[in-house]
C-alpha cells in the first residue's frame, strides 16, 4: 500500500554462500529521503558505504512522510515502525544477510523508535545502535523548542502538565488534545512503547553513540542521561562518545547566529566512528554464532 523507494548496500567481492550483518537505518524526524538528506549533508549515504567497506549491509529507503505526506491520523507505527519492520524482513530474507545479525541503526528520532521496531519485528532484529538520541519522552523534548506565544499562559501550563503525565492518560483523552500540530494520540501511541522500558524488557544488544559536539543532544542530555536510565543493564549496553563529531557524526561545526547546525557542506561520516559501530555489530555477530 505504501511503497518506497530504497537501497540495498552490501559489501563488494561477496562469496556464493557468504554472508554478513546487515542494517536498517532508520531517519531522524521530519519527512526525509532515503539519504537522511539535511541541508548539503546526506548522512545515510556515507554510513551505508563505509559500513558496507567494514563488511556489513544495509537498507535504507525514503521515509513513508517524504513520500506520502503526513495525515491527521497518523501514528508513530505509521510513519515510521511498519516500514522499518518490512525493510528488517528484507534482509532477512537475504541471501547475502546472516538472519542472526540484523541491526536497526537510528538518528536522533529514530534511536527513540529503534527499540520499538525491534519489538514489532518478532525477533528479526537482533541489536539496536542509537546515534544523536536522548531518553527524555519525544512529546516533552518536541515542548522544550516549541513556541507557545499563541497560548495564554494558563493555556501554556496546561499543556505542560499534560504532557508530563501524558502515558498516564487515556487513550480518548489523547485523542481530544491538540499538540504541536498533531493529535495528541501520536504522541500517547508512542509513550505506550516507552524506549527505556523496551530496552530493558528486550535486553538486546545496545549501542548509544554520540558525538561531543552534537548541537541538537547535549551529552547530558545524550548518552549520560541514558547510562543513568540504564545504569542497571550493561551487560547488553555500550556507550561511545566522539570528541569534535556533531549530530550526523561529522566534523562539521559550522552554526547559524543561534547555534543551530548549517549543514552547508556534505562533510561526510567520520571513518572511525563508522568503524567502532561495525566492530561492535561484528562481536555481536560472533557471539550469536
């Protein structure tokens, strides 16, 4: 009902019956092609050619929004789980792909969703790397950035406290909330697969990447944050941080006058936090074997 178009990136000279990890890289918000297309930058290209060059596959595809368009009655499973579980199917279907070792790589919104499709997928997903994400709940960090000038300062208050409660709210009352644009229900649709909470339920292997320069995710905000959510399951988690690397794990620093990230040029990926992700995939490999 909602194809897409998508590419396939494996590792060159593959033997007849050889076969590898492979990912699924999944977008961060807003209706982005396949490429993770920002500005200049196309974040996805250059993470599927060097994971491709350390001997993993992966799959990435223009997301359901960038084709399609938003609706009112969208869900987070909608734009984004049903499309990453279909892609995650593919692989396995593969047979260049090792079905033991599929990995759902996620940006920023797409970290907070990864575990999410890793549930959906009855087992297909194997481990998760979470790159530029916060644990904090998506309704309260969409809150922190947006502007609330048009609502009266009691209007305003009660938002807030709504969206603080908001996965103790019913369904029917998410439904009748407006919120930044969108029926509140999309924002209570995804509070019911809380990440933290399917992190620790799944117990998959997790890795949480960020760079030290990434503008849009403090560290603390970031991968300290979540090594305080998870401080109790390191046994299945693994943090990385990249001194001078920014949210699409470049060395671009290049802001606007308020520190938002330009994007101007297509700095690429940095070659050896691509090739941690890869040795960390590959040891999860080895032990499922």
């Amino acid at each position: 009902e909602y194809a897409l178009n998508g590419t396939l990136t494996l590792p060159a000279g593959l033997q007849d019956g050889e076969q590898v990890p492979a990912c699924v890289l999944v977008h961060d918000a807003g209706p982005l092609d396949q490429n993770a297309s920002v500005g200049a930058s196309r974040f996805f290209v250059h993470l599927a050619q060097e994971l491709a060059d350390m001997g993993i596959a992966s799959i990435r595809y223009d997301k359901r929004t960038f084709t399609y368009g938003e609706s009112d009655d969208m869900t987070v499973y909608d734009e984004v789980v049903a499309d990453a579980v279909a892609a995650a199917n593919l692989l396995s279907e593969n047979e260049s792909v090792n079905s033991d070792a599929i990995f759902v790589i996620g940006h920023g919104f797409g970290a907070l969703v990864a575990p999410y499709i890793a549930q959906e997928s009855q087992g297909v997903v194997d481990g998760m790397v979470l790159i530029g994400s916060r644990p904090e709940s998506y309704a309260m960090q969409v809150l922190e950035t947006a502007d609330l000038s048009d609502l009266s300062r009691e209007e305003a208050g009660d938002l807030r406290d709504f969206i603080r409660n908001l996965r103790r709210k019913t369904e029917a009352e998410a439904r009748a909330m407006e919120m930044f644009g969108r029926n509140g229900y999309y924002f209570w649709e995804m509070e019911q697969h809380n990440h933290v909470n399917l992190i620790m339920r799944l117990e998959l292997p997790t890795y949480i990447v960020q760079g030290r320069n990434d503008n849009v995710v403090t560290e603390n905000q970031g991968w300290r944050a979540w090594a305080e959510e998870l401080k109790n399951y390191g046994e299945f988690v693994d943090y990385q941080t990249y001194r001078g690397l920014n949210h699409m794990l470049a060395n671009d620093l290049s802001v606007d006058e308020n520190g938002k990230a330009q994007y101007t040029v297509d700095a690429g990926i940095d070659v050896g936090a691509v090739r941690d992700i890869a040795a960390w995939i590959q040891s999860w490999q080895e032990v499922a074997q």
